[in-house]
C-alpha cells in the first residue's frame, strides 16, 4: 500500500463514527470520562459544551455538522456563552453573528473573575 493510499485510509478511519454516533478524534476531550459510553441523545449538551470550551476546528466542525449553525448559535446564546474564553466567544461571535451585545457582557463578567484577570496579565505578557 503506498503512502497515499495510507494517508486516505487512515482520514476515512477518522471519519467515521464511533459506536456511539461520536467521531473517534473527539475522545480525547473526553480524557476523564468513558468515552464509548457517552450518548448524543442522553450527553448532547455536555458534548456540546465540552467541544465548544476545548475542541478545536476539527471538533467544532463536527458538531456543527451534527447540529448546525442555527442550533449552535441558539445554544450558546442560550447558555450565556457557555464558559468559552474570550478568544472562542469572539470567534464565535464573528462566525455565527452573534450578538456583539451579549458577547461584550460575558467578556467583561469573564474579566472581572480571579481567573480572567490572571488571563488577561498572561495576556499580556506578565506573570505577575
């Protein structure tokens, strides 16, 4: 088998769903649970927000091909960002035209916290 024939092998294997309906390169956000015992049906919103606050593209492209843009961005307003930083909610924000509003609101609630004020001092260069 070639190398090409490998490479495409291996991202259809990736492709597919785990017997759980979840795709396989999601277990690793998944590190302290059972990740072949999680369900969609039952765990829908614990993916979802797990994917949101520690995926990254591929992961998020998953649950949006899963649930959609509409159902995502209806879901993050309903949860109130759902404890994403600042860099996902403003990336978020552009991607799904969120509300500017509601998105300055969370920032700001995040950066009177201990951990958003330690954020932004990394943020900016100081670890003091």
């Amino acid at each position: 088998m070639s190398t090409g024939s490998t490479n495409k092998v291996v991202e259809e294997g990736s492709q597919a769903a785990s017997a759980n309906g979840l795709a396989p390169e999601l277990r690793r956000l998944f590190w302290e649970y059972d990740f072949d015992s999680l369900s969609w049906e039952r765990d829908g919103h614990f993916i979802t927000k797990r994917i949101l606050t520690h995926g990254g593209l591929r992961a998020w492209d998953w649950l949006r091909d899963r649930i959609g843009d509409a159902a995502l961005r209806q879901w993050i307003l309903d949860n109130n960002g759902a404890g994403m930083d600042k860099r996902r909610l403003r990336y978020w924000e552009l991607i799904l035209e969120l509300p500017s509003d509601e998105i300055n609101q969370w920032v700001a609630a995040q950066s009177g916290s201990i951990w958003g004020k330690r954020s932004e001092r990394l943020d900016q260069g100081s670890a003091a």
